[in-house]
C-alpha cells in the first residue's frame, strides 16, 4: 500500500505541470489533422550469416557462397512539425508488434498518434524475429494452438469468459477480434540478447530518445537501456518478467501458479545504468493482493511484486524509479495494455507529466 | 517490340495529362511537410478455429475450448488532407511486408509518400500470414537459408556479384544492407485463396479503391478484382506467375531456366471481371528476349512473354489492358521494383498519368 503514496506524490508534487503550456494537448480529443515533417521506415542491428563455397548464378537456389541478413529490428517513425527534443521509442510485447502502439482494438487512436499529437517523433519498432522484422537466424516454428481465452486473461481483460466489472475495454464483438488479430508470433526463437541489441542499435542510430516498453520488452528494455546510453528514460507498461538485479542481490524467486518469477542478475557496473536515468513503471487493475488458482490472475500478482523489489534495489543504488499501480493512484479498470484502453488519453496525460517533470520534453 | 507502341500511345496520347494540374506535384522533390487527416490500422478478413472442449481459466494453456483468430490481413492507412475519391491499396510481393512501399533501401521516400504527397489515401499491406499479420491457420517452418544472391538476381538487381550496367539501383553497401533486411518470410503457406480473400476483404471494408500489386500479388491480385467489385483498377509491378485465363483458353505453358510459367484458368463469368476495370501492367529491363541459361533471367523472359498473352486475351474479351515494358518505352534500369528504384518519381509519373487518363484521380 506504500506504492501509490510514494508515486503519485512523485508524480504530482511537481505542481507546476498540470498549469503547464501542455495542459491544452493532454485533454483537447485532438482528432484534427497531423502535420508530419518525415515519416519512413528502416532496419538496424542484426547479423549476417554466410553459406560456404561459391555462388553459381546457373545454381541460384543452392545456399553456397550466399548470405543472409537477419535479426535486424524494424522500424517505422514519423517526426511530426515542431517535434520535441527527445523522440519515443515505442516497443511492443509478446506476441504483439508495432501494431500494439497503432488504432485500439475498438478504432480509437492508440499511443502512435497520441504522442505525434504532443509532438513527439515516434519509432514504432517491430523487434527483430517479429512482424516486418521476421528473417531470424534461428530457425522456427509456428503453431496455430488456440490460445486466445489464456490472453483473455493473461491481458487482464477478464477470466474467460467473463470480463472484470469495471474494465476499461469496450464489450463490442468486433473489438475482441480486432484484439486476438493483433498478434503475430516470434518468426524464430524469443532471445533477449538479440531484441536489446535490436533496440540498443536503433538507438546508436537516432541518438538520445526515451524507451516505451510493454510486457515481455520490459526485461530487454532494461538491457537496452544498459547497452546504449542513448536511452535517457524508459517508461515501462506492465513488464513480465527478467528483472535486472546485480549479482549477489538477486531476490528469492516468487512462485505463482502460473509460474516462478526469478531476477536477472547482471554485474554491478551495468546494473548502475540503470540507476542513472528516470523510469516509471505503470501496472494496471485486477492483479490480486493475495495468491490464487487462476494462474492468469497469480502471474501478475507475482510480477507486480517482484517489480516493487526491484524499484527498492534501483532506488537504493541511486535510481529515480517510479512505481505506479493504477488502481491504487484512484486509476481503475485498466488492462495489460493501458496504452490502449478505454481511459488511454488520461494515461497518456501521467506519461505526460512524468516527462515534464523529469525535464524530457 | 509492339508492346510500347501500344502502351506508350495508350499512356501519352491523352495528351492533356502532362498540363494538367498535378504537373507540379508530378515532378517538384516534395520533400516539406504531409498533412494526415487520420491514420491508423487494423485487421480484416479472416477465420476462427476453435479447439473442442471447454476452456478452464484454472489450466489457461490447454488449448480445450480456446479459439485461434488466424488468416487476416493488416493494413496501415493515412488519409491526407484534401484527399482524392479513390485510396490506393498497395500489396507487396513474396518475402516482403508493408515495408516495400516504405523508404527505399538507400534512403529515399517510396510510393507511401510520394502518393500521399500527390493526396491520395493510401492503405499499406501486410497480406495473411506475412509481418504484423502472422497469425496463420496453418503450421509453418521458417529456415534461415541463406539466398540473398538469388535476390540480388530475381529482383534484377544484377548477377552476382555484378550490377547490371545502368542498374536504377544504389551501389553503396548500407543499400544492399537495408534491402536485404526488408525481407521478411510467410508464417504459414502461401496461399492464394486465403491472400486474395484477405484483400477482398479490405476492399468490402474500405470501397472503391485502386489496387497496386507487386510480383507474387499480381496473380492474387486478379483474383481479388475477380471477388471484390470495390477493386476500380489495378497497377501491377512485374506480376510473377498466376495469370489469369477463362478455362478453355489457357496458352501453352512456357518453360524456362527457372520454372515453367503457367496461366491459371477460372470460368469465364470470372474472368469477365477483368475486362470491366483499366489495368496497367509495368516490367523493367534486363528481361532476356531469347532464352538463357541463368535461371533469375530467365525467369523474367517467361513472365513477360505471359503477361504479352494474357494482356492480349483480357483485351480481345473487351478488357483495358495496357503493357508498359519500360525499356521499350525508353525508361532503361529499372529492377524488380520499379516504385523504389533510383527514378521511382518517374514511375510515380506514368502511374500518375495512367489514373488521370482513366479518371481515376
């Protein structure tokens, strides 16, 4: 219960921002046209592998002396008229791609525009193995296993086939389709020394920039954010597992019924990064306080346990890490994704005023 | 050498088109700033399988009772200010995504924003089992073969390791780098039943629209003219095999060093379809007139000689048909991918012209 208190004063204390110049941008609906000075796409990072021997154009399909470029990140960017200093790098989660940032599954602007709105340039990134970034160096398999009542869940929409009283996610059948329809599976094995080097290299390439993560980019985020010092903020939404702790600090793995939450050690002189740059974490509603059999509902518990011990061990080295639990900042209803749900605009507005107060906009 | 005769008289001898009021917007750089009224994206078309059984929350990952939504296509849209009636719905080819209309791969702004710099709506595709949209029906293997240099000719860039002499194609290697990486690999078969549905499906969402394909979406591509009367035109770049003939007036199949191409007969109530929009068809040079011994030219020689008969047979059943091989028509270099090559405002202007002429615009 220390969680909120310690946040939202940290958030809010700093005053001045809600009568700031961007008052108007966080709460106008700001549906009128997007003056876009650039927009493209590229990839970057990424390896190359060649075949032995020599190429034989009368022999194109044999491998020999060919290459392969894979496990390079992609990503589409749009710099908006006036944009400010540090542009946003937005990473999606598991099972998601830059989609996940793009129209809410009930047709609202998501994160994309919201933020291009404010005057952010924005890299939607498709991580490497995903999406447009697909070619892995690892070969891969994809099932079609009906899984989508376990994400039901797993997203916190509600235990299937319930939603949770309250949910800020739009009941419409169509919004459920257009929701499982955004996944796209890993096109080789999940790695998280390959996403972090995606992530890190985009980076090296557009300068200093702020980190949005989601989900399962929450633990490579932090590498990425160890890896290149262009990262000067990250803002995590819901991150799973893979906390980074340095060695000989790593806390008691936490059982859930779904699974076994465990840190990620590292060495103390990358793990300092980490103490070095403004973080905020969001959670949002319907984690349990205490253990229970719905392992959708006991992952999450676990988590959002496991990431207020890591906000202790960053702060205590001299981090500036903010937890915040939505429902416990008066924040109700919000799903795995409070980028897109029902109230995303008020959420975009604590972003918002995170960055304010830590001078990043 | 009757085909630019035909063509070239077809696309010019409107005349009018050259000062007419978008001549400015045809050749001026364009560089400053895109005025979007709305973009966004979503999903469309589609199956759902559900597995047998009855989905318990208590074990989520039993796939007893889960649904799988699989098989839909993505697309990403922008609608500029003051835009045209008509959108451009514009579908990659094999081993490529939305990516392809995107910045080139050294750099410069493709047909996404050349087109919306001339106002038109346009919608950016990832087709079923392809990028964002990867969730497939079917199970798929992805093996990381290494078969750059079979591109590096299939597309025509050259014959590796040489560029062909005049290539439209930038020769520094971050090119090369960044063309490779735009690949990215089909999540489950490929299949035209299910890519042509997809598209068809977007047209029923979105109207009357103007389809631009690439390569291997030229033969899906008119079997989505065929399924959606929303399909007002279509502009094929270098269309691969899967032609389309009224059963009973398939040509001889054409063998080459490569494959053997063959037309792919429907019923003629079918067919007819493609007789009743303006279609417009481009290929590049470095297409071989006599047959050669090295496959990814070859290739080419076959796929030009079947596009020559299936313009002719469309034409004779009263279709608008129009052939642009560019080199006859002086345009020399092009590779396989004329909207991005080197004099890709170029290209931009003969399809500019074509939609006036045939007042589409």
């Amino acid at each position: 219960m220390t969680d909120w208190k310690y946040v939202f004063a940290n958030l809010l204390l700093a005053g001045s921002i809600l009568s700031s110049a961007n008052a108007d941008a966080q709460t106008a609906p700001s549906l009128g046209p997007m003056v876009i000075q650039e927009q493209g796409s590229f990839a970057v990072g990424g390896t190359v592998a060649t075949a032995p021997g020599t190429f034989n154009p009368r022999r194109p399909l044999d491998p020999a002396g060919q290459t392969f470029h894979g496990d390079h990140l992609y990503a589409f960017y749009q710099r908006p008229a006036n944009a400010r200093r540090l542009p946003i790098v937005m990473w999606h989660g598991a099972g998601q791609s830059s989609k996940t940032w793009e129209t809410t599954a009930d047709g609202r602007e998501g994160f994309q525009n919201i933020f291009l709105r404010r005057n952010f340039t924005t890299y939607l990134v498709d991580q490497p193995r995903r999406g447009d970034a697909g070619r892995s160096t690892v070969e891969g398999t994809i099932r079609p296993t009906p899984d989508e009542q376990f994400w039901f869940g797993q997203f916190r929409v509600g235990v299937w086939p319930n939603y949770f009283e309250g949910v800020q996610f739009d009941r419409g059948p169509d919004t459920l389709n257009q929701y499982f329809r955004a996944m796209t599976p890993n096109t080789g094995p999940f790695d998280m020394d390959v996403v972090s080097n995606g992530v890190a290299a985009l980076f090296g390439r557009i300068g200093p920039g702020i980190l949005f993560t989601h989900s399962q980019a929450g633990g490579p985020g932090w590498l990425a954010a160890i890896r290149s010092p262009n990262v000067r903020a990250v803002v995590a939404f819901e991150p799973g597992s893979n906390f980074i702790f340095p060695q000989g600090e790593v806390p008691a793995p936490i059982p859930t019924s779904f699974d076994t939450i465990e840190g990620m050690p590292v060495p103390m002189s990358d793990f300092m990064a980490l103490t070095r740059i403004p973080i905020v974490v969001f959670y949002g509603d319907n984690i349990p306080a205490q253990p229970t059999d719905i392992p959708t509902q006991d992952a999450w518990r676990g988590r959002l346990e496991m990431a207020r011990l890591w906000r202790d061990v960053v702060n205590r080295h001299g981090g500036d890490v903010t937890l915040v639990h939505l429902p416990e900042a008066g924040i109700r209803g919000n799903t795995h994704f409070p980028f897109s749900d029902l109230n995303n605009i008020e959420i975009a507005d604590l972003v918002t005023r995170f960055l304010a107060e830590k001078k990043l906009d």
